[in-house]
C-alpha cells in the first residue's frame, strides 16, 4: 500500500516535471538544496512508517519546515560569503544514510526470517517423512 | 486501517512533489550546458557566468519593453499634430537607415562555414577556415549589388560596424561571431544572387572548399542594432 503510493506518486510527478517550465538558473542552487532537504524528510518519513513511529503533523512539518529552512540558510550564506548549504547538504545526507540504514536493517532482517522459516520447515516435513 | 491510507497518500503526495523538483531541477541544469567539473572553483565560475548572462538576457529585455513605450508615447504625443507627425516620419526613416529597426523583406540568405576537408591534406590549414576579410568581401559585394539591410549571426551591419579578426571567431560590432556564418540582406534577390556568378568571391571561396550556400527567399526578417550608437566627435554644420 505504501510502496505503491510511493511508485504513483513518483510517477505522476515525473510525467510534470518533465512538461512544466524551468525555472531559471540564478534559483536552482535553492531549488537543490530544497530537494536534498525533502529527500531527507520522505525516507525518515518511511524509516518511521517501518518503526511504527510515524506522526503525520512532525512529517509534514519536517518537509516543509526543512525545505524552507534550507533555502533561507542558502540565501542567508550567499549573503555572508559563507557556503552555509554545504552544512545543510552534510547534514542531510547523513540523516538520509541513517534512515537508509533503519529500513535495510528492517528488511534484511524480515528476510533472514522467512529465509529460516522456511528452512525449519522444510527440515520438519523431512523429519516427518523419515518418520514415515 | 484509514490510518495507514492517510500515510500512504501523503507520502505519495511528498514523492509526487520531490519527483517534480527533481525533474525541473534536472532540465534546468542540462538547459544550462553546465557539465559538473570536478574542480570546485571552476563549477562557481561557470555559475556566475551563466548568471550574468541571464542578467544580460532581463536587461536586453527590459530595454526591447522601453523602447517600446517610448515609441508608443510618440506616437501619441504626434497623433494630432502635422508637424510634429513630419518630425516623427523623419525620425522612422533616419532609424530605418541607421539600421535601428527591425525589417523584413526579400533576399538573399548566404552561409559561409568552414571546409570539412582534414586539415593535414592542405599546406596552410588557415586556408580551410573563413576569415574576416572574407566576411567583408562578401558584405561589400552585398552593398555593391544594392543590399539594404545586411546582417551576419543577427549582429547588423550599421555605418559604424567593424569586422575584425578575434583570433578564432571574429568581432563584429563588438560581439564575438563564429563559424558558420549566417549573412542575411535584403535587396532584390536576382541581383543579389549574383554574388555566386563565376570569378566572383563566394566561387574563389568555394575553389578553397570552403562551405558556400546562397538561398534566395521572399521573406527575410532583419534584426536592428541591438547597441548604442554614440557621436562624440562628428557636429552638423549649420546652414545659414
């Protein structure tokens, strides 16, 4: 249900952002770091959908809230002759590795599971037909 | 469950959004040419040059919408006024014959680019690219063969135009022009199809297997003289 969400949703925004206009060049570095900021938010979203933790109000806030805050920072840097984005872009980026980790960690260990189910069992009905 | 179907349309709703950006960011920056360099002082580089250059872009604009406006006010200012129209005519043909406004009309549509043939089957290899001399010889053979209104790359020739060598491209009213060279003019197409007669120069540049095409066409539209053309030095003499 929620991976097929993701996959439409995915593939709606594809189909539009091919047909919509460009924006210009002096706006795409805030463009940038708006995305890295709401690819941030979308798989903590789904890493705390896999914790059984998720709270709509934070998520929503976070994606917005992050994206925002991202581009003010990017601004306020260009302004100080600071590169602040390179900061937001780190901190980012590690959020999103660990979040990746929660849900490999998750699945990987949802499929050792069945893997050693599965054995179990085959190893049973062998049992059984031995006893046979 | 209703949960769980909330959580799922928003996540799809957030991916729908991501995915946008990330296209539009994607065409934005393949738009832009801008391969990304490794080199970190050459990507800012190549950044605030891309960003002057749409600065330059709004400015042009921004000047095409004044003068607009002031063509407008004139117009209107003159609306009523015989004299003042008079002043206005003269005002339009000086312009037209300064090359300060758009025209369009027929002639001829010349390309000049440079050989394909390799480089190492000639002596000189600066045989096989067209040169600024080149381009003047075949302006001047326009004007000769009664041109009106001529334009290389949509640089206009005006009075004041140079064209001159700028190692491999050339300069022409200060902007630079490379190869292949669009030479539009407006004139009476038979005779202007006359530059490609035998002995003329566009058959000398041919001989030297440089690209040569001549298009005849019934509807050429001329760009104007996108600067400023400033007389510091030349004063009207005032007849009594």
């Amino acid at each position: 249900m929620v991976l097929f969400a993701i996959i439409l949703g995915c593939l709606l925004g594809a189909i539009i952002g091919i047909n919509a206009p460009m924006i210009s060049y002096t706006y795409s570095s805030y463009l940038a770091i708006a995305i890295i900021a709401a690819l941030d938010s979308v798989f903590g979203g789904i890493a705390s959908v896999i914790n059984k933790k998720f709270d709509m109000k934070i998520f929503i806030s976070g994606f917005f809230g992050n994206a925002i805050l991202a581009i003010l920072l990017t601004v306020l840097g260009q302004k100080l002759n600071v590169d602040i984005y390179l900061a937001a872009i780190v901190v980012f980026v590690w959020r999103m590795f660990m979040n990746l980790g929660t849900i490999r960690r998750y699945y990987v260990e949802k499929w050792t599971d069945q893997l050693v189910k599965k054995k179990e069992n085959k190893e049973e009905s062998s049992q059984k037909q031995k006893e046979n | 469950m209703t949960n769980k179907k909330i959580i799922s349309l928003v996540l799809g709703i957030m991916c729908f959004a991501l995915t946008v950006g990330i296209c539009i960011q994607i065409r934005t920056v393949e738009n832009t040419n801008s391969a990304v360099s490794q080199s970190y002082t050459e990507n800012n580089l190549r950044g605030e040059v891309l960003k002057y250059k749409e600065r330059y872009d709004n400015k042009v604009k921004d000047i095409e919408k004044l003068d607009q406006e002031l063509e407008a006010k004139r117009e209107q200012v003159t609306a009523n006024n015989s004299e003042l129209e008079e002043a206005e005519n003269q005002i339009k043909q000086g312009n037209k014959l300064n090359g300060l406004t758009d025209v369009t009309g027929p002639g001829v549509i010349i390309t000049l680019s440079d050989s394909k043939a390799e480089a190492s089957s000639v002596m000189d290899s600066s045989l096989l690219v067209v040169h600024d001399l080149d381009v003047l010889s075949v302006i001047n053979e326009l004007k000769n063969a009664g041109a009106e209104a001529i334009s290389i790359n949509d640089q206009r020739i005006i009075p004041t135009t140079a064209i001159v060598c700028g190692g491999n491209i050339i300069n022409i009213n200060g902007e630079k022009i490379g190869a292949p060279f669009v030479i539009k003019a407006i004139g009476l197409p038979e005779t202007l199809a006359n530059l490609a007669r035998p002995e003329g120069y566009l058959s000398i540049l041919k001989e030297y297997q440089i690209g040569v095409e001549l298009k005849k066409s019934n509807n050429i539209t001329i760009n104007k003289y996108s600067g400023v053309i400033n007389y510091k030095y030349a004063t009207t003499i005032q007849e009594k």
